[in-house]
C-alpha cells in the first residue's frame, strides 16, 4: 500500500479511537506526588501517521506511560517566529492545517482541545522578554503539534498550547527548552516536535539509508552522553548531517527537549525504528 494514497485514509485512526476512548478519558491524571513530567522529543510524522497502526500504537502506550499531563506546551518544527510567541489558546480553536497535497479528509480532522488560557499565561510568564508575548488568537495547532498527540491523547482533553521557535539556532532552542524546564514540575509536558532525520531525499533513494542511520545513531549517542556541546554543533560533528537534516526546522526541536531535561544522560528511546529511509526514535528525557 502507498503511505500517501491509503485505501481509507486516516483509518487506522479511526481504528484506534474505537479502541481506546474510554481508557484514554479515565486515565490517572498527574498530581504532585508523581513529581516533575519528563521532557519530550517527538518524531511527529505528517498524515501517513494517522495510516500507520504501530506507530499511533507507539505513540498511544507512550503516552500511557506517563500520568496525563495538566497542560501541554509543543514546540513544532513547523512554527518559527522571532520573538517567541504562543498559539491561540481558546477551546476548540481550530486546527493550521499546514500541508498540501493529501486526501480531503485529513483535513477535516478535529482535535478540540480545552481552553488553555491559563497555560498560555504561565509559559509566557516564563519566558525573557521586556513586554507582553505575542499571541495568535487564530492560529491553531499545526501538525508537528496535533498529529502525535492525536495519538498520546485521543481524548483531546488536555489543555494545549504551541510555542514558536524564536530561531533555528541549536542554541536558541536550548536556551528556550530550559526556560520551559520548570513547568515540569507543575505537571505540564514539555515536547520538542521534529522528526529525528528528515530527508526527502533518502525517502526518493533507499541508497542513502545509511546518511541517516549514521545520524541516528550518533544523536542519540549524544544525547545520552550529555554532550550538548556536539549536539549543538551537529553540522560539523554529526556523520550524514547534510543528508539527514538539509535544513535545521526538524533537528532542533531535539535541544529543546534537552534544554528543558534535568540530565540528558536519562533519555530512553520510546520510539526506535526507521519509515521510508528516515528514524523516527522519539525520547523521553528526565
């Protein structure tokens, strides 16, 4: 079957939800005595996710794993605006839609979830800046943000609230990542949205396979050393980096996620295989 031309598109969503609402709703929700929530790097996908059975699998056990979160705030890859600034945060605001060329249907996907007003006024107030952050009353979600979360949390009862990247500096994303890092101990998720390679090109040629695997594993060697000296300096450090990463969008939500991490030693891989020539290793880092 063709990812991209699926038979009943977004089918193997709608198998899940059949399958797993009731748990998904009366999931145990977090409380301070569960102590501080990880921080996430997510591999999010694009619509053929919503086709995948293992993956929404994947993503759904991982998000049961965890106590369900107060509030979520994604940083996408698919949102760069300087200064940072915040999503709308009005219940049911809807979905940004932000790619072309699929079946209608994934473009009527709902993913309504509670008024995060609150939430869009604590990360604000966690971030520098000399005035009020800027917020977008009529930009919803994008999918770097509600296609995985579709999945973790298909009750879509979990307030959420999307945040720029101020730039594409691996730098800049780090710093922001541990301006965030306190919100986990009030129970909120902290997920840096990428896809831990993200080449065209090895989806074209199954030749360059090795470009990304070479990345893949070095990154997550990385990671798990600590050594966010190389991970910021991946280009020059990084086996396959022009392969796997021509542009920067997907590879720094990773030191988002980092950032905003205690210790970047405890990552654990939640997700770990490879689709059409690209990882999708997803971590969980405390």
């Amino acid at each position: 079957m063709d990812p991209f031309r699926p038979d009943t598109p977004a089918g193997a969503y709608d198998a899940l939800l059949a399958r797993v609402l009731p748990q998904a709703r009366s999931q145990q929700r977090w409380t301070p005595a569960d102590g501080a929530l990880p921080a996430l790097f997510v591999s999010h996908g694009a619509p053929p996710t919503l086709d995948d059975p293992r993956w929404l699998d994947d993503l759904y056990t991982w998000g049961q794993s965890m106590p369900k979160p107060r509030a979520i705030v994604v940083v996408s890859a698919h949102w760069e605006s300087a200064p940072a600034a915040l999503s709308a945060s009005a219940a049911g605001t809807p979905l940004h839609y932000d790619f072309g060329g699929f079946h209608p249907r994934y473009y009527t996907l709902p993913y309504a979830t509670p008024d995060a007003t609150d939430l869009a006024r604590r990360v604000a107030g966690v971030l520098p800046g000399d005035g009020p952050v800027h917020q977008y009353v009529d930009r919803g979600l994008d999918h770097g943000a509600f296609i995985p979360l579709m999945a973790m949390y298909p009750a879509a009862d979990v307030p959420v609230v999307q945040l720029s990247m101020p730039s594409l500096e691996p730098e800049a994303l780090l710093a922001l990542g541990q301006r965030l890092r306190v919100l986990r101990q009030e129970g909120i998720l902290v997920i840096g949205s990428g896809f831990m390679t993200h080449s065209f090109a090895a989806m074209r040629d199954p030749r360059l396979a090795g470009h990304t695997a070479a990345f893949d594993e070095w990154a997550v060697d990385a990671v798990v050393r600590g050594d966010v000296d190389a991970l910021a300096d991946y280009r020059a450090k990084a086996p396959g980096a022009d392969v796997a990463h021509p542009t920067a969008d997907h590879y720094v939500p990773l030191l988002l996620a980092v950032g905003a991490a205690d210790d970047p030693t405890t990552a654990v891989s939640a997700i770990e295989r490879f689709t059409i020539g690209n990882s999708i290793r997803s971590l969980r880092i405390d």
